[in-house]
C-alpha cells in the first residue's frame, strides 16, 4: 500500500496514523456518544454554528495568506501558515462531523445503544 493510501485510512487507534484533531475528535466521540442524553446530544448537533466560525477563521487565514504572497517573506512563514491552516481545517472536519453524528442519533435514537453509564465525567 502507498504511503498516500496508509495516510489517508482512518486508524483503529489514535496511536497509529498521523496525529491529527479529526482523528482524536472521531475517536472520542466513538467512545463517549453512546453515553449522552438527549440534551448533551443537542449540544453536540450545535456544534455546527462552532464549526461554521472555524471555517470562517480558515477563510480569514487564506486571505491573509493571499495577501502575504504579495509581499517578501521567510519560507518558514508560509510553512507556519501552511500549518496552521491545516488544523484548522481537521478542527471543522471533526466538528463536522461530531455534529452529523450527534443529529443522527436524535433523529433515529433506535440505531444506538445507550450505556448505563450516566455521565462522560463516569468515564474518567
């Protein structure tokens, strides 16, 4: 398998693969969503006005990107940017897609398993 292909499987673990927010994200969520009310789940679902303002964050550092082309500068200040950009990019996709998974839920409850675990803070 390609290095490109390994790069882009979800891994079973956050300790294999790149180390990226949307992979921690998705795999918290995996662990604890099963154990949240429907209340806790609205909030989840809300998660799409946040992933909204992050995505508008990322419009704003492409701009600024943009305009620093324009202008003379270090390559380690692209490499920076480059970098950031990216995390806040994996910071909308895992919201993204902790907010699909959320609505999901409330809309078909009958597709998961609730634990009797009462709280995330019982998981600690």
């Amino acid at each position: 398998m390609s290095t490109q292909a390994q790069s882009n499987q979800q891994p079973d673990s956050p300790s294999f693969g790149t180390k990226r927010i949307d992979v921690a994200l998705q795999a918290l969520w995996s662990k604890a969503s099963n154990h949240f009310n429907n209340d806790e789940l609205k909030w989840f679902a809300g998660l799409g006005e946040t992933a909204e303002q992050q995505a508008l964050g990322l419009a704003d550092a492409l701009e600024s990107f943009y305009c620093h082309t324009a202008e003379d500068s270090d390559v380690d200040d692209f490499r920076d940017l480059l970098f950031c950009l990216s995390n806040q990019a994996y910071a909308v996709v895992g919201m993204a897609g902790i907010c699909a998974s959320a609505t999901d839920r409330l809309i078909h409850p009958e597709r998961y398993v609730k634990t009797g675990i009462d709280s995330p803070q019982d998981m600690l």
